[in-house]
C-alpha cells in the first residue's frame, strides 16, 4: 500500500467509525462515502503511480550545478574554438576593406551581389551563364547585408563575405564536431548526473576540431572554398542525425522524428553544397552496411546507382565530352603535386608540421591500434553482454529481441511501460534511453570497424587526389574534382574522430572483468545494470540518498584519456606553425601592392578598376581579359563586367561569351560589332586592356581563350576603323602599364547598331 492509499483508508476509517459507534439508517450513508473515498484516491494513486513524484527534493537535484555542468562546457568549448578562429583570423583594415585576392574569390563576390541586384531568385542562377550554383553562403552574406540596411548600419559585401565565414568556421564546425562526437561520449556516462567524461570532452573536441590547418582554414587558403567548406562544417550534424536514425530503427521507436531531422540537417549540407552528398556516404557507408537491416542496405544501394546515374546524366548534359566511358583518360591535365609518402604524411598528421606534426601522427596510430584492439577484444570496452543491457539484445540490423522502445521507456510483460517502483517489484527493465545506455560488445565491435574503414576510406580518396593517375584514382576522387583541395578539407572529419572514438573506449576499460558477465557493469555491487537503474529511479521518486552505481566508464582509464586528448590538444594549438603561415598569406592577398604590378589585384590596378566604374556607370557592359584582374570591377565597384569571373562558361545561355572570344579574334569589326552591341542595347560597350595574366590565375586550364584580348595588333586595326575608341588612357601609371587603356566600341550613342 502506497502512502496516498494509507492516508485515504485512515480518512475512510474516521468517516466511518465516526464517533466510534456503528452505524445506522442516514448514518450508514457515512460508510459509502468512505467507500467511494477510498475507491477515488486509490484510482488517482494508480493513474499516477507511473509519473515521478515532481518534488522539491527532486527539483533541486535536476538543477544542481552538476547537472549543469555539461552544458556550460560545451558552450565554453563552442567559445574557445571560436576564439581560437577569430585570433588566427587575418588583421588589418584591407581584411574588411578591400576584396580577397584568390581565383575563385571574384566570383563569390559576384553572387552576393547578383542576390543583392536581383534578389533571392537570383539564388537559382547565380552563375554569369544562368547555371545553378550553391547559393547557401551568398543568401546569407546578403543577408546580413540587408539586416544591417534595416538596422540603419552600412555592412560591406566583404564585411558581410568575412562575417558568414568566421560563424561557420568558429562556431558551426567546432559546435558541430562536437555534436558528433557527443554521440559516442553520451554512451560512456551518459547515466551519471555530473557526466565529467563528457565535460571535459565537450572542452577538448572543439578545440580539437580546429588545430588543423586542413579545415576550416583550408577553404579561406584555397579558392576560397566557401560553399563547399560551409557544407563540410555542417556536414557532422548531418552524420550525428543519421547515428541517431540509425539508434531509432534499432530501437523501434522515434523512427519518424529522427527521419525528419536527418532529412532536414541533409537538406541542409546539400542546399550548401550537393557534393557534400559523397562525402556524407563515405563517412556513413560503413555504419549504413553494418548496422541496417538487409532490406534498408538494398535500398540505400539502389537509391544511390539511381542517384549516380542521374549525376551522370547530368554531367553529360552539362558537360559535353566524349571521354565519360574512357575513365583513364578523365582529368587528363591533372598534375600529382605530391609523393605517395607525402601524401600520407600529410593525412596522418593533418598537415601540422614540426612537433606538432609528429604528436599528431603519434595520436593517431595509437587510436588506430585502439580501435584495432576494441574490433578484437570487444568485450573489454563494453558495459555488458547484449542480454543484461537496458534497452535489450539487439542483432546490430536493427532487429531488437526484446522490443526496447529507444525513447526511455521499455516494455513490461503485460505490454505496458515500465516505471518507477512497478519496474523493481515486477522485474521488468528500466527506463533507460536506447542512445544512452552502455555499449554491447556487438556496437563496440560495428563502430570500431565503421571508423576504421571511414578514415581508411577518407585516406585513400586523398591520396588518389593528389598523388596518382590512371583509371582507378580517376574514379575514386572525380566526386570532389580531382583536385586536392576538397579532400583536404575532409581530412579532419577521418582523423578527429577515430581519435575521439578511441578516447571513448578507453574511458570504457573494464580491465580484466570487462564483458564477464555483469562485472562491468557497476563499481562493485555485483548488481545487474538494469537492477542498478531501478534502485536509482526508485530513490530519486522516495527521496532517498543511495548513492547511484550505473556508471559505465572507468575512472584511471578515463583520466589518462582526457589527459592524452588535452596533451595532443594543447600540443597541436601552441607547437604547429602552418596555420600562422596561411593567416599571413591571407593577409597578403588582402593588401593592395605594386610590389608586382601585372599580379590579379594591386593598387594600380584596383584605382583604375574604380576609374572604369565612374566612368561607364553600373549598366554598360564592360569586356576584358578576367584573368588580368579585371573581374574584380564587379567585386569591388558593381562594374558590369562581361566577365566578371575567371570561367563564366559557355554552355547554357553562355554562348554570348564564346562568341565575343571569337569574333574579337576575327579582325572583322562590323562582325564584332554585330556580336557585341546587342548586349545591352540602352547602354554602350567598353573594352578594357590592363596587361598580362596574372601569374597566381595560370592554373586555370582554358586560360588560352582570352588570348585575343592581348593581340595589341588587333586593338590597334580595331581603333583604326572606328570599331573602337579610346576613352581613357592609362598608360602613364607606371613603365609595366604600356597600353593600358579604356575603349568604347562603336555602337553608338547607345549599345544598338
């Protein structure tokens, strides 16, 4: 009998005995009432027996700083990484002043301002030819733009440019990071109320997110690679959704609701970037083959050949080739910039150099031989055996034999939940979430192999990048370009984890009891863990004070982890000088300096830019060689530059771009003429010479195309009959500037003929 039940008889009691006489006639009507009495708050006792008593005892306990302290280290953590990112951030005036000097920095300039020109419908068109282009990083450039217009302040483009990349490299990467290693970091302590493993990991992962030069620096260093490496920073909330999907179909529940959140955190990363779709399925293929049951991996492999042949479809539709069939002769340009040794060197060390380098190339063999340790010795790094585990046996195919529902609330033998003191006095499991209960030896062993073979898997695609040729590295790396710039950016997301992952597992040690029997499952009361839980659960609702015994990690094993990860951490933040060298770098391609005059911006160069753009207005069409700087008159001024990046690419509605290559090579000026004045019909059309290309954009493999724009025997034929005419002459800014100088052709008043 509950104390509520003992109150009410005590009530009945009295109405009934009343005075201590029996009763009769009207006085009998006493004694029903204490019936119903009694029949009501037993009812009420029962409803209610279920729910935790909500009492101020238990109140208190869920506020302690204890229970706070695992969110106040992971905001710190989020912050510290931030800092971190924003001390290496370039400094300097030019950094918010003046555009980054990069090939591809023109043209994500160029699609902020169209969305800004055009507005948000211009995010399905962003490129000069009208084809799609990620639009995630520009939309909310420009939107931060606009909010500062609303808010009476004046934010640059490149204000705005700096701003989104910072908060996605700062704080959604590191926060991200975090979110995902969560996933295994929950299952060690995740039933202990002070959860110190996990506070101390949510300090230690965002910092250690962002020691590598790889990423997020990478993608500031290299094109820059803004949409891809925003998707990259948002893709480990996309993986953690899809683990946690994974854990609902194991568990039978939450299906529906983990579903949403992986479709709407993968929308997401693919609105930033789609091919972020295969970096995804590298990461997630293991954990897809070894924890889906048999029918869901069919579909998943179905689902990706249908998505592989539209890709290809596309491809062929975009891109007009002969050679999609002839994978050997794919990237036939493609140049390796590395060794195979160097190339590994620089994944296992996540391209720190020095000691830095070393210590992290120490870490992570001593991960991969954890790990390797954790695939055969399973049993070692579990809580318990798959049967004595709360939230029940489960195949690893998500196939649970005991029908553990996953959301805290497991099955009774009468069909029911389980609760409170029903669970002790029935025997029935207890309320345990699925996604934090200890590790089988069964998960332990799956992941281990998922993480291995995903930083295998990560490796090989980067190596195949930037060291090989031939058919297979064709293959292997065609997904991110062939190029070495995506892979790098990916290789922290292969390395951070495995060394996170084994950090978990060591924290897991059972010594020489681990998965014998229920050994490991408690600090000695040879209890079982689902007995331990119920003993909790009933002392937190009757108010008492046992101490609670469901840990699941090891205390030596788990501080000599934490201080191997904050060892490495600190090692790697204060000892690697790479990353010093590319803020340094960055900083450079900020400044204006004539120190090389013919290089893509200088000061020469961005003053005459700014000359062109008083001089023809923001409407009139202006052609030039992209590749001499010139495209950053739409970067820096709004200039409408026919070229306002360095490959605005002919297929689509980019015929007009080849056209103008070809008829400016024909020495015909009326066909010139013909081709050039319909651009804009209101206004008139300029042509701009400002020296050679620069020699940081010769990588770009059609350069040759803008090669017409150069033959200073042409201008001159050109000027001769009046297809052109001088309008500003800027030969006099240095010896280097000889024939520089602003056309208009000569289409009359206005651009039409």
């Amino acid at each position: 009998m509950t104390g509520v039940e003992a109150v009410a008889d005590m009530s009945a009691n009295k109405v009934e005995n009343g005075s201590g006489e029996a009763c009769s006639g009207e006085a009998c009507s006493g004694e029903a009432s204490a019936g119903i009495m009694r029949t009501v708050v037993r009812s009420v006792a029962a409803q209610t027996a279920a729910v935790p008593a909500i009492t101020m005892r238990t109140v208190a306990k869920r506020m302690m700083p204890g229970r706070l302290l695992l969110p106040i280290c992971s905001v710190l953590g989020v912050l510290a990484a931030f800092a971190v990112v924003l001390l290496w951030f370039p400094r300097g005036e030019a950094v918010w002043d003046y555009p980054l000097h990069q090939i591809d920095a023109p043209a994500h300039y160029y699609f902020i301002r169209k969305i800004l020109d055009e507005g948000v419908g211009a995010a399905t068109h962003l490129w000069p030819n009208d084809a799609y282009y990620p639009p995630l990083f520009h939309l909310l450039a420009a939107g931060l733009v606009k909010a500062g217009e609303l808010l009476g302040l004046n934010v640059s483009v490149y204000a705005a440019f700096n701003v989104v990349w910072l908060v996605g490299a700062g704080l959604i990467w590191p926060a991200g990071m975090q979110m995902f290693i969560g996933y295994w970091m929950r299952r060690v302590d995740g039933r202990t109320p002070w959860r110190p493993f996990s506070s101390a990991m949510a300090v230690l992962v965002p910092l250690l997110a962002v020691v590598s030069p790889c990423h997020p620096y990478q993608m500031l260093q290299s094109g820059p690679l803004l949409a891809y490496g925003l998707a990259t920073s948002l893709l480990p909330f996309w993986m953690v959704a899809t683990l946690r999907l994974f854990d609902a179909i194991a568990a039978r529940q939450g299906i529906a609701r983990w579903m949403a959140v992986a479709v709407l955190t993968g929308g997401l990363c693919l609105f930033a970037h789609p091919r972020i779709a295969f970096t995804w399925l590298l990461f997630m293929g293991p954990f897809v083959l070894l924890r889906l049951p048999w029918k869901l991996i069919l579909a998943m492999v179905g689902a990706v050949a249908v998505c592989a042949v539209a890709f290809l479809l596309y491809m062929m539709s975009s891109y007009q080739s002969d050679r999609y069939f002839d994978p050997s002769s794919w990237f036939h340009t493609f140049v390796p910039n590395r060794t195979v040794p160097e190339a590994l060197r620089v994944y296992v060390t996540e391209n720190l150099t020095g000691v830095a380098g070393a210590v992290m190339a120490v870490g992570v063999a001593v991960a991969v031989l954890v790990v390797v340790l954790v695939m055969v010795r399973p049993r070692w790094f579990a809580a318990a055996a798959a049967s004595t585990v709360s939230g029940g046996s489960d195949d690893g195919l998500g196939n649970g034999r005991d029908g553990g529902t996953g959301d805290g609330r497991d099955a009774c033998p009468d069909g029911g939940p389980c609760d409170g003191m029903d669970a002790a006095s029935s025997g029935c499991r207890p309320a345990v979430r699925f996604s934090e209960r200890p590790f089988t030896a069964r998960e332990v062993r799956k992941d281990a192999i998922s993480m291995l073979l995903a930083f295998l898997l990560n490796g090989l695609v980067y190596v195949c990048s930037t060291a090989l040729t031939g058919w297979f590295p064709n293959i292997v790396a065609a997904a991110w370009y062939r190029a070495e710039t995506r892979p790098l950016t990916m290789i922290p997301l292969g390395v951070v984890p495995l060394i996170c992952f084994a950090v978990c597992m060591l924290a897991c040690v059972r010594g020489g009891a681990g998965g014998r029997g229920n050994a490991g499952a408690g600090i000695g009361t040879g209890m079982s863990a689902g007995a331990e839980d119920v003993l909790a659960i009933a002392d937190e609702r009757t108010g008492r004070n046992r101490p609670r015994s469901g840990r699941t990690y090891s205390t030596l094993p788990t501080v000599i982890a934490v201080a191997l990860v904050t060892a490495l951490t600190t090692t790697c933040l204060f000892a690697d000088t790479t990353r010093a060298a590319m803020s340094d770098s960055i900083r450079a391609n900020y400044e204006l300096s004539d120190d090389q005059p013919t290089e893509q911006l200088t000061g020469t160069k961005y003053e005459i830019l700014k000359d062109v753009a008083e001089t023809v207005g923001d409407e009139a069409a202006v052609i030039s060689d992209p590749l001499n700087g010139s495209m950053y008159g739409m970067a820096a001024f709004g200039t409408q530059m026919l070229f306002p990046i360095y490959n605005p690419m002919a297929e689509k509605n980019g015929a007009i771009f080849g056209q103008v290559e070809r008829t400016f090579d024909s020495g015909d000026g009326d066909v010139l003429l013909d081709t050039v004045c319909p651009i804009n019909p209101e206004e008139p059309e300029y042509f701009l010479t400002m020296g050679p290309q620069a020699e940081s954009l010769q990588m770009f493999t059609f350069k040759e195309q803008y090669d017409p724009f150069h033959r200073q025997d042409l201008i001159d034929r050109y000027v001769a009959d009046g297809t052109l005419v001088k309008v500003r002459d800027y030969s006099d800014a240095g010896d280097y500037a000889d024939g520089w100088a602003l056309y208009r052709f000569g289409c009359g008043a206005a651009g039409g003929r």
